[in-house]
C-alpha cells in the first residue's frame, strides 16, 4: 500500500482540505495511474455535502480522471507505462451479470463500485476518487485517452461527455433528426457538441435569453426559448429526441408536447422527484420519458475514439486543487462555462 | 337525414333521458348500422359530467357499437347488408397525415374524429354516439366482427379491448415474457385475457386482495399485492412489461422499480397528473414511461380476428337503456365485473 495526498472532505460541513489516503498495491489487472487532471463534477459536490444521504466520509471526490500509467500488474495487456489514460465514475462491476455481459457495466446487477465513496472491493471500506495524487484500477475499467486532444479539456468527457454521449447513441440519433438539448450546463454544453457531430439539427432548449449565443457557438442550430408559449407552439410534435440536463426539479409536460408521436425524452439530470406529469402527455402520441446513466466502459471508449476523431472535447475552466472551495460555491451557482478542471500538479 | 330515438344528457348536471338525434344520408362509402349493443365505457361519464372540460350537449355518449349493417353506400365495398359489425371509439380522420398513413388514426395530425363529441363533418356541429338505435359511418372506420363470438359481450372489445391489446403488440409482448397488469378494471380484466393468450407469465398487480381469485380465473398466473413491500421487493427489476390501468392520479415510482433494465410501463388509464416521478426511477435502468390511446382501425380488426381464433370476449353485465343512470353510479364505485353493455332493444 502507498500513501498519497489527496483532497477531500472528513465531514458534511466541512470545507475540503488536503488529507492522506491509501492505494492498493499492484494485483496482476491493475494499473497504477499518476493523475493530471481530474474534473469537478456536481455529483462531488452533492457526496461531500451528503445531499442524498449516505456518504461515507472522508470524501475524496472526482470521477473525471485523465493521468498518465506508472505501473502496471503482470497480466495488465491494454496498457503501457507512460499511455495517457483516463478513469470515469466506475471502478469495478460483477463482471458476470446480463448487464456487465452487454457492456453496460453502469447498470451490474450487484452494483457497480463507484469511483469514490463505492465498496472497495480491495482495501474494505470505500473507494477514494481522482481528488489525488494517484489511483490504481483494474485495466477494464481505465480508458485510453487519444493522444492528439488538450488533456485538460477532455477530463470532463469521462462523466459529463459519456452521460450525453450514451442516451445519444442509444437513441440512434443520426444525420438530420431535430435534437432538442434541454439546458445549457456541464451536460448541455456537451450534448449540443455531440448532436451536432452525429448530424442533427440541434435546438438548445433554454429558459435564459442569455445563454442563446453560446449554444450557438458551441454547435446550436436554433434556440428555443422555453418560457416563451407562441415559440413552443411552433416547434410542437416535431422533435426526434430530446436529451433533458435539468439537473432539478422541473415540469416535464411543455418539453413532452415537443416531441413528435413515440419519440422519447431522455433525463440525464435530475433524479429528484420531478413535477407532476399527466398522464396524457405520454398517451396522446405513444411518447416515452426514459432515463440513462453514464455509459458502460465499452461505449466510454467508442465516445473518446470519437472526440479524438472530430477533435472534440469540453469547455473547461483550470483551477488550483487549494481554490476547490471557491469552485464549488461557482459550481452551485451554475457560474461555470462550463467545467472546473483541477490541475493536480498544484496538490 | 333521419331522425331516431337516441339516449343522452341535455348539459353536465341532467340524467341521460331519451332524446331525438339526426343520422345524415348515405354518401357512397358510408354504412348504416342499426345498433344491437353498446358498451358502457367510463369516458362517457366523463364526458356526459364534463369532468375534462369542452364537453358538447346534448352529449349521447357510447364508442363501443355492436350492430347489423342495415344499408350501404353505392361505393362501399368491404361491408353487405345484414353483417354483424362494430365501430369504436373514431368515426374520421384526415387519412393522410402521416400517422393515418401509418395506420395509426387514432394520431391523426389533424385530430380524429371521436365517435361521441368530435367535430361533424358532414352535418356541422359535433357527433352522436352509440347509445341510439343508428349510426352512419365511414367504411374505414367499420370494423368486421367475428360471428363465432357472443355478441353481447363483444361490445367492450372496441375501447377496453384495443386499448390493451395495441400497446401489448406495440410492445411486442410474447411467450415468456413476464407481464404485469396493474389495476384490476374493464382495461385491466381485457389486459390479463390478452397477454394471458399472447403467451405471457400475467402477473395482476392490484392493492385489494379480493381481487386475486378473480384475476386468476380471467388468467393471471400470479398476483402481487402492491401494499406488500416485501412481495414487491421480490418482483424488483423483473418484468418485461408493465401493462398500467390505473384510472387515477397515482404513484408511479413503485412500478417502475419492478422493470427490468430497458423496459416499458405503459399508460392507458390516467391521463390526469400523476404524483411525481423520481428522476431516479428512469435513469437508473433506462427504464421507459409511456402510454397507449386505443390504436388504428388495422390494429383493432386484428384484435377482433384474434379474438374470434381465441373465443375472447369481455366480462359483461347486461342493462336496459333505462337503468343507465344507475349503472353510472356503478361504473364510478367499480362495481361491475366488468363491463355493462346496453341492450339496445330497450331503447
């Protein structure tokens, strides 16, 4: 085992602060990663916070890993020491169950092991996330990160990226379906990259006049002003998908009216209790509101190939791992464009 | 135009009393269905009570028509005179929006034209249902029923009986699969014959016990109290599909936890707002929220073929046109099994 320096919390009200904590040494399938990078992701903040009960502390946060191999185990074959690579929110999975069988190690039956505050399979206790100078992970779960992308922004693509990349896919979105992308944050920002890029015609559905320029910039065809009833009517029953990046509650009914007969809403954000929906929003025109969840480790990997592909990555913010506090008040206050990424050598 | 004896409400607060109503002449794709039988279907309550609002008086309510053919147009091919026939919950739609091209009227862009309330072409005003001695009605919109099966008991199977059996094939329900059925009603006593006969291992999913043995005589294989945590917890993540009768504003959170990853609950019972949802009830399993409005003229004659090669028909309880107003009250207190159907020879 190797001490390390890492960042975190040691309980809910506490401001994060520089601790210590243990990584595994080398089983045969591990890989050793000196991290570079690691993204803040508004999930960290809700475990250091414990807003959704039960973290366990202390709380290293950071699922959005980017890092180069140290060390590899004897059986490790994917990687290579000095390969720039990447870890997203899972570490582990059964490996045995129908969903880790098809690739979708997110939704393992027993539970897939968290990058932070998961079951750590190894040490017992939990696992500790990329807030750290390293983290050693079974090589099914580490990402090879192609080489010709600026490191910095592609840490967010591990959780933000695939979380927009997945629903995306298995929808099927393709060249010409109008995609509405439903909030401009973290998420949004990303989903309007991707839709663009597999060939949609990509509206960004917004509450705030304000954020029509960047949706624009950043690969928004149209913008669509949700509060404003005449524009809604317009664009009635005539969306192929919508990608929902509210990561709050909200009414589900006008966005629903969008979408044309037996397409689906997909949220990505809010897992809260959301307003109430009527019953006749999904019974006229068969609609379906459905739900995902990060993406399998396999899919992960095909959304990287892609970016390093079409060279896209995320819009990020740097920061110091010592003005993570500052971070987070900005983070919660949605005043981001659109990713706070720690440079660890600062640690 | 003729006029005939019909059964209906002057406004929102009277009793359905005889009234006289007007029948257009024949225009040569029309068939003139003099009326043996009429189910009684909760909407027309509804409807006759204005509980949705818009209602149009005086309204005769009745979309589950069984009845002889008594005439037809010069150019209406499919149907002859003296044929057992049905009409159901549409009397028109455009035929040429994409969605009636894809069979599938009961979408019509344009609006379709409900068999009671909807707008009347051809005389103005709006249309008159089934609780009458006649109906005049487009061919495409007639419906060939089986003379094997008990007539009486037929009536229902244009309402209850698609709107079960469409999202049970759209869904493609087959031998195996584990389907539930929540809400034991007229929807739901149609959902359990129809995936019982499709093959399915019926699981009804009711709150009150009493009804076990009847779901088990209508072909559930199994019954799962819901207000038992701990027989819920063992159906979790288990079902293929979750066929969701429920007529009223309700949690949809515990069902939806008893999918399995990537499938479907379906409404066709509530179409008020329903409690709210949790995000996390989707996002974790990707799993879908839908609903299901009867289906197209093809799907429905699908089913009444079905239903004359498997002898289904529904539950019935036979009434006079003159004791309606007491069956109503029945209908609001659940106390029928599980369909009344008006004996139009008491008119």
């Amino acid at each position: 085992m190797a001490t390390i320096k890492a960042y975190g919390a040691k309980s809910s009200d506490a401001a994060l602060e520089e601790l210590q904590i243990e990584r595994r040494d080398l089983n045969p399938k591990d890989v050793k990663i000196s991290i570079d990078y690691c993204g803040v992701c508004h999930s960290d903040i809700h475990t250091v916070r414990n807003d959704w009960g039960g973290s366990k502390y202390p709380v290293i946060p950071g699922h959005e890993i980017i890092g180069r191999v140290e060390a590899v185990g004897e059986d490790v074959s994917a990687f290579k020491v000095g390969q720039t690579v990447g870890v997203g929110c899972m570490v582990d999975s059964c490996r045995s169950c129908p969903s880790c069988q098809h690739d979708l190690e997110q939704f393992c039956e027993e539970g897939m092991v968290g990058t932070y505050n998961g079951k750590d399979k190894h040490l017992g206790g939990h696992t500790f996330g990329g807030y750290s100078q390293q983290i050693v992970v079974d090589e099914h779960f580490v990402l090879n990160v192609p080489e010709n992308l600026d490191l910095k922004a592609t840490a967010p693509l591990l959780c933000a990226g695939i979380t927009t990349w997945s629903p995306l896919r298995h929808w099927n979105v393709k060249k010409s379906d109008k995609v509405g992308v439903i909030g401009l944050g973290g998420l949004g920002h990303m989903g309007i990259k991707f839709a663009n890029a597999l060939g949609a015609h990509v509206v960004m559905i917004t509450r705030s006049e304000n954020k029509a320029q960047d949706a624009k910039k950043l690969g928004a065809h149209e913008v669509l002003i949700s509060k404003d009833q005449s524009e809604m009517k317009k664009h009635m029953n005539s969306f192929d998908f919508l990608l929902n990046t509210i990561p709050v509650k909200h009414d589900m009914n006008p966005y629903l009216s969008l979408l044309k007969r037996d397409k689906t809403m997909c949220l990505v954000g809010a897992i809260e209790p959301l307003e109430p929906m009527h019953g006749a929003s999904v019974i006229l025109g068969r609609k379906r509101v459905s739900g995902s969840l990060i993406g399998g480790i396999k899919e992960t990997q095909e959304m990287l190939d892609f970016c390093g592909e079409h060279n896209i990555t995320c819009d990020v913010e740097m920061i110091k791992m010592q003005t993570i506090n500052e971070a987070y008040e900005r983070v919660t206050s949605s005043d981001v464009k659109y990713r706070f990424v720690i440079d660890m050598k600062s640690l």
